[in-house]
C-alpha cells in the first residue's frame, strides 16, 4: 500500500494513502498528550480535545459540526493519548473537503467560548467518574503509577477532580497556542481519494494558519525510569472480582527488538490459544478475562498482564502468571509452533485492518507523530518473520529481570500477602 507525504516549509506535514474503497478518512493528529502536562494542568489535552467542538469560526456549536457531518452521512470523533491527540472525520469520498474542513476548524479556529467552561467541566467529571467506577480501569491506571510514577506518564490522561476543578480557558488557550503548532501536527487521508497534490492543496486552504506559522515546538526533557524494585499497588474495593495488572519494564519506542516483544506478547496473552488465557482461564477456571500487552515511550516503556479473576483466589492466579513467567524463560521455552502461530496471528491482523481507511490513517498518522517515519508493511512482515524463538527468548529474559509490579483492586486490606508473593 503505498503512501506519500509532504513537509510543508513551516513543518506540517501532509500524507495521503489511496485505497479501493469508497470512503476517506481524514486525521489531523497532534504530537502533545498528558505526558507533557504538568500537574497542577493535569488532563489539559484532554479538555482541550473536548472543548474545539464547542465553537470555532465557522462551526457556532457542537450542533453545526454534528449536522455537517451527519447531512452527508458522515462519522467524526476526536481522543487524547499519553502522547498524542487526535481529531478525524469519515465521509463518502465525494466529501471529502468537508471532513478536511472540520478536521481544519476544530485544530487551527476554535473559540473557546467562556460560556461552555462549566457544562463541558462537568461531563468531562462525568467521565472521570464512569472510569473510577470501572476497577479494571483504576487497575490499570494504578500499574502506570507504580511504574512511571509522579510523571506524566504515570498520572491519569483525564487529569485529577483538582486539576479538573481548576481549569480555566486561560489554561486551555496557553496550552493549544504552545502545542498546536506546524511542527507537532500531521494530517493524512487514507481511502479513496485520486490525488495526493490536490490532497496538499486542500490541507493548505483549510489549515492555512498552520501552513503560515514560523512557531515551533516547545523543548521536551524526557523522563529518567527506573525498574529495579518490585512494588506493590492495593485498592480496597467491595468487588465481586479482583482485578489486577502485573507487569515490568519494557522497550522504548522504535527499538529492533519491538518485533520479538510483539511475539512473545501474543504466545503468552495475546491470543486465546496464548498460555495465560489458556492455562489461567480454560485450565484453572479462575478468570473471565486475561491479556496481555505492552506500551511504548520515546526513552521507556511497560509490558503487562491484566486479568479479572475470583477474589478468593486472587493470590493463585498472581502465582499462576508468575510461573507462567518463569517458566516462559525456563523449563518451558516457546517452541517454534507458538511462535510461527504468534507470526501469521500478527501479520493476518495487520492485513485486515488495511482494509479501512480508519485503521490506516491512524497508522501512517501515529508513525509520523511519534517516529517521524511511516514503516512500510515490507518491513513491518519482514521484521516479524526474521523473529526466532531465540529472540523472544533473549527479549522475555532481558525484560523479566526487571522489578515486579503489582496493580490490585479488590476486597482485600492487607497488602503485604501480595508483596510477598513478588519476592
């Protein structure tokens, strides 16, 4: 599937990828998520994100940019990672300059009108709230504190009640004119459209105040982790479930063992013929869900196992994934059954997504954001069939030697009986 991209003079870029469908998806992604807040700004991008659709210079309200997009039939959404934000828009390829002018509105014109602050503080609380009621959600969350601590890495995308409580447009407009800017922000298409010239054309016209910007991205520190110790995080929760997410340390972004990490995740939990779901789930009977998977940073990163599982064995199942852990580098290796499954499991999900243009605008968009590179799928196939079981082997010893941590909600007080299972 090929692709093109432009670099405009001010740093924006432009990537287009042609498909035989008969839609096209337009993203307009933007390299600034909540590892870049501060905490008493906590969950900034976030509300930013929310905030655009509440008026920009065309659109008067949320209602005009719904009745744009639904009139042609039309999908849009917008989310906040830990390292990017993200608006797009999916139309009929016929409209393809309205999904480009909303994309350009929300990003490059919003208003930020002053009498829209309390109503949209009090949904983004609702859904902080919906996400506090969610224990896998707080078990997850807990796991990014144990391992990446008081950074933004390690606090919630959402922010706190506090940081929430105390944002103002003030905060929200200081913060879009310092992200929001040539360098940090990509926007592509992916689905059918016939020119990637007048592609750049289009993008020009309607991100115009990009295209005319000399800003540039604001300096960056990244973080200094480290993962020697194991820890131990416990919610006291009147659940019905425990819930829990044991994890290590794992690969930056970009790294070539990426490939072998991406293996060993799914023969362990990332399949449901993988060992966890297997062993924890279908043999033991003690959880409902088990997965794995891993998080990538420019200097860090996390691999981790998630599962729900009866309160009153909560501690065998954390015995259970332990051992399975152990003997993953041990007594018993993957075998070259698991891997080459894990292989074509892997390279059978890429294929399918290629057949949306959601999916691939999203993966040329992300790479260009985060590694200033798309990586062509010859590469991406290549770097996965090269994988051999003595790969995921070095890859699951190198990053099992880590400290162990361990993220709890459930109903139980005594967190020390989940520490001593980490030594």
């Amino acid at each position: 599937m090929k692709y093109k991209v432009t670099k405009l003079e001010s740093g924006l870029r432009i990537v287009s990828v042609p498909t035989s469908v008969e839609s096209v998806t337009v993203m307009a992604m933007v390299g600034v998520g909540s590892r870049y807040e501060d905490e008493e700004i906590g969950g900034v991008s976030h509300f930013v994100e929310h905030f655009m659709s509440n008026g920009t210079k065309k659109y008067k309200d949320k209602k005009d940019i719904w009745l744009a997009t639904e009139e042609v039939g039309g999908v849009r959404n917008a989310f906040t990672g830990k390292q990017e934000t993200a608006y797009w828009s999916k139309v009929a390829k016929e409209h393809l300059e309205l999904a480009v002018d909303i994309c350009g509105e929300l990003v490059c014109r919003p208003l930020f009108p002053e009498k829209h602050l309390e109503k949209e503080r009090g949904i983004i609380l609702e859904e902080l709230k919906m996400y506090e009621d969610k224990p896998e959600v707080v078990a997850a969350q807990k796991f990014d504190e144990l391992m990446f601590g008081d950074s933004g890495l390690g606090r919630d995308i959402i922010g706190t009640r506090k940081s929430l409580q105390e944002m103002s447009i003030e905060k929200m407009k200081d913060f879009w004119q310092e992200w929001y800017v040539p360098e940090t922000v990509v926007v592509g298409v992916a689905g059918g459209i016939d020119s990637h010239d007048k592609f750049v054309e289009l993008v020009k016209e309607k991100f115009s105040e990009l295209v005319k910007s000399s800003k540039k991205m604001p300096r960056t520190e990244l973080g200094d982790y480290s993962f020697e110790k194991s820890s131990v995080s416990l919610v006291n929760r009147p659940t019905e479930q425990a819930h829990l997410v044991l994890g290590v340390g794992a690969l930056k972004r970009g790294v070539k063992e990426r490939y072998a990490l991406s293996i060993m995740n799914s023969v362990l939990g990332g399949m449901a013929t993988s060992r966890f779901f297997q062993k924890i789930r279908e043999e033991m009977g003690l959880a409902y869900y088990i997965r794995s998977g891993a998080d990538a940073f420019e200097e860090t990163g996390s691999w981790g196992v998630a599962a729900g599982v009866k309160k009153e064995d909560a501690e065998e199942a954390v015995k259970a994934i332990l051992k399975e852990m152990d003997d993953f580098v041990g007594k018993n290796k993957p075998t070259s059954v698991e891997v080459e499954r894990a292989k074509t499991n892997m390279i059978g999900n890429i294929k399918l997504k290629m057949e949306s243009s959601s999916e691939e605008v999203g993966r040329v968009v992300n790479g260009l954001v985060l590694e200033n590179r798309v990586r062509p799928y010859e590469e991406i196939f290549s770097g996965i069939e090269a994988v051999t079981v003595d790969d995921v082997v070095a890859v699951a010893g190198r990053i099992f030697k880590n400290g162990l941590n361990l993220s709890v909600v459930g109903p139980f007080e005594d967190k020390e009986r989940f520490e001593k299972l980490l030594k």
